[in-house]
C-alpha cells in the first residue's frame, strides 16, 4: 500500500516537471516569434522631409484702436427719436444722416404759420388799399365837402348880412345869427377833419401793427425751418460710428450724448509693453496686425515708442499707424506681432522630432527602411518650431513622432512614406 502511494506521487512529480518544461517551450517560442515579427515590420513613425524656412522672432501682444479725435454728437433741439440710420462700426462720409428726430409737430406749426401768414398778408393788402385811398373814397371826406360848401354858403351870407347891418336893414340878433351857424358849421368842420385824420392814423397803424405781426411770423417761420434742419443729426466729418447711445422711440434732448464718432484720419494702434519688451522694439520696426476676428493681417510699422515707463507698471507704449485706406472703431482690440528680426534660409523642425538627451539632443534620420541616430545642434525655438544649427541637411527625411521607441537602426514603417 505504501509502495503504491510512492509511485503515485512520483508520477504526478514527473508530470508536474514535464508540464513546466512544455510551458517554458511554448512561452520561448511565442516571444522568439513575437520578436521576429517585430522585426520585420518595425515601429510605426511619422515621417517628414527637411526643409528650410525662413525664422521669424517676434512678440505677440493685444492693442486697442485709437483716433487722434473723437465727437460725442447731441442733436440742437428735443424730439423723439424716429429713424436711425447708422449702426455702430459703420463707415460714415461728412454730412451722411445719422439720425432723425419726429417732425410732426413741426410740420403743424409751420402749416399754422402758413395759414397766418396769408391771413396777415391779405390783412395788410387791404390796410393799404384803405390808407391810399382813404381821402378819396372814405364816407367822412364826403360830410366834409358837404360842410365845406354849407360854410362857403353861410360865408357868403354872412357878408351880405354884414352890408345889410351896416344900411341898418336887419338887425344885430339876425346877424348874430348867421355868424353862430357859420361859427357852427366850422367847428362841425374841424370835427370831422379831426375824425378823418383819427381815422387814418388808425389804418395807418393797424397797418404796421400787422406788417409788424407777418415779421414776427416769419421770424417764427426762420425757427421752425431751423428747428426742422436741426431734427436730423448728421456727421460732422468722415468718421467710424463708435457707439450708438439712443433708440428709436426715446426721447432726445440738447447735451445728452445721441452717437459717439471717431475720426478716420491718422488711426493708430496702442500697445502696452513691458520695459523688457519695450527694449526690443524700435521706430520702423514691421509688424503684424489684424483689428477683429474677421480682418485679414495687415503690413504697419512702429511709428512711436515712448522713452518712458510708468514708474508703478514699468509699462510704456507703442504706437502703430493703421493704414489710411481701412477704418476701424475706436476701442477695437487688435493682435499685433511686432517683426523683431528674420533670417532666411534656415533649417525648422518640429520640437516633437527632437529627443531630448542629458548630454545631447539627437533625431532620428530615415534611411533605407531603418533609422539612424543623428545629434543635432539647436538654435532659437519658434513656437512648436527648432532651429536646427548642425547635424542634419535640407531633404533629410527625419521621425516625427514615437521617439521613445526609437534606437539607432530601429526597422520603421509609416503609412505616409510614399508621399515622402
């Protein structure tokens, strides 16, 4: 029984031993072939050709929009805002409509003026005709012919009265008489003379009374026509519209501010530099510059740096002349790339295809299916962008990517070689 145990155990021993054998065979032959595949097909890397740029180093900083004169426009009388013309970053030429102040009211008074100035003047036409014609024509000059021929009459009465007084043929009570309705007739006489002339005087000025009311009239016609001129707000001059500060339908009075306008001429873009950046930058200096997120880059150059710094930011600035042929509101942010230096001709590799060493920088050059390790000497470093100053050569074609997997006469392939 005991011998029986033993050989049992001994047999599973032996299987054990032979199982642990056939695994260790398996798992070599496995990794031999993993490693043979590997080998044959290689690692996977991007592959790019050398090529030589031009290096650019620059400084990239955010200015504002600036005009050496801006207005804040009021209009000169109060009305409701009726129309707006214009919208905040439009293009304006001296004398375009800004906006348009209700003129109804106006239009009623001055058609209220019209209809009294015709009444006043059809008035005054009548006055005249009156005042010219009034001793020729007026009912009182006739009772005044009429007296005049009773007095002539009664004069000569009165001498025929005054001869029979003296023959003693009447007495003194009929000659008194006839004196009394003489003395009578002219004192009627001088009534009605008096009466014409108070008459007249008073055509006369009713007349300047109402020539007086028509200047008057037409003086208030002057200011409502000034008034209507004045209802619509114009541009002063060419300009960018910087702000629209009213709407329609509210109410716009004298020195409250309607449209805020920039002048176009000699825009300029101001930045802000530290006193280190400040230093780099000199007048003439090219840049870059886009106003917006929709501009395109445009050409300037540094036209002003300050010689001083603020004591408290050590800040100073740059000015930037916009070209005269584009306009932009005052206050717009701008991106501007101050041109600071640039040479040609230079080799520019992506920082990814440069792997950092402790005591060199290599890249790994393609040849022939494998590549080499090759150390390079770096320059400046221009975003994602080395300058490569030795090591490798214009047409080179170099690893991109997946560096760490890489080692001198790595076997690589790469889905882009035939565009390389």
């Amino acid at each position: 029984m005991t011998k029986s145990k033993n050989k049992i155990a001994v047999a599973i021993v032996i299987i054990i031993i032979l199982s642990i054998v056939l695994g260790r065979t398996v798992f070599l032959s496995l990794s031999e072939e993993q490693n043979l595949e590997e080998e044959s097909t290689g690692v996977y890397a991007n592959l790019i050709k050398v090529e030589k740029d031009k290096l650019t180093e620059e400084l990239n900083f955010i200015g504002t929009v600036n005009s050496n004169s801006s207005s804040t426009l009021s209009p000169k009388i109060t009305g409701e805002v009726s129309e707006i013309s214009i919208n905040e970053g439009d293009y304006v030429k001296k004398g375009d409509l800004l906006l348009t102040l209700d003129k109804s009211q106006l239009e009623a008074s001055m058609k209220t003026i019209f209809q009294k100035e015709v009444t006043l003047n059809t008035q005054i036409s009548y006055l005249k005709e009156q005042i010219s014609s009034f001793y020729n024509s007026n009912p009182i000059m006739d009772k005044i012919k009429t007296v005049e021929s009773n007095i002539a009459f009664q004069e000569s009465e009165l001498s025929k009265m005054e001869k029979l007084y003296e023959g003693n043929a009447i007495s003194k009570t009929e000659l008194d008489k006839v004196k009394h309705q003489l003395d009578t007739l002219k004192i009627q006489k001088n009534e009605l003379n008096s009466t014409a002339d108070n008459t007249y005087n008073q055509l006369v000025h009713e007349k300047n009374m109402t020539e007086k009311q028509l200047e008057e009239l037409k003086s208030n016609l002057e200011k409502v026509e000034l008034s209507m001129s004045n209802s619509q707000l114009t541009a002063p001059y060419d300009a960018i519209i910087s702000k629209v500060m009213v709407e329609e339908g509210e109410l716009a009075m004298p020195n409250k501010p309607a449209v805020m306008i920039s002048s176009i001429e000699n825009q300029k873009i101001l930045v802000n530099l530290s006193e280190s950046d400040l230093k780099k930058v000199r007048i003439d200096t090219p840049v870059e510059y886009r106003v917006g997120s929709n501009d395109e880059m445009q050409q300037g150059y540094v036209t002003f740096v300050s010689s001083n710094v603020n004591p408290a930011t050590r800040v100073g600035t740059v000015e930037i002349m916009i070209d005269l042929n584009k306009a932009y509101s005052t206050g717009s942010s701008a991106e501007v790339k101050f041109i600071l230096s640039e040479i040609e001709n230079q080799i520019l590799i992506p920082a990814s295809s440069v792997k950092i060493l402790t005591e060199k920088n290599v890249v790994y050059i393609y040849i022939d299916g494998i590549v080499k390790e090759q150390e390079v000497t770096l320059g400046k470093k221009k975003g994602n962008m080395y300058q490569i100053l030795s090591g490798l050569e214009e047409g080179d074609v170099i690893a991109e990517n997946n560096l760490d997997s890489l080692y001198d006469g790595t076997f690589i392939y790469t889905f882009e070689e035939g565009e390389i």
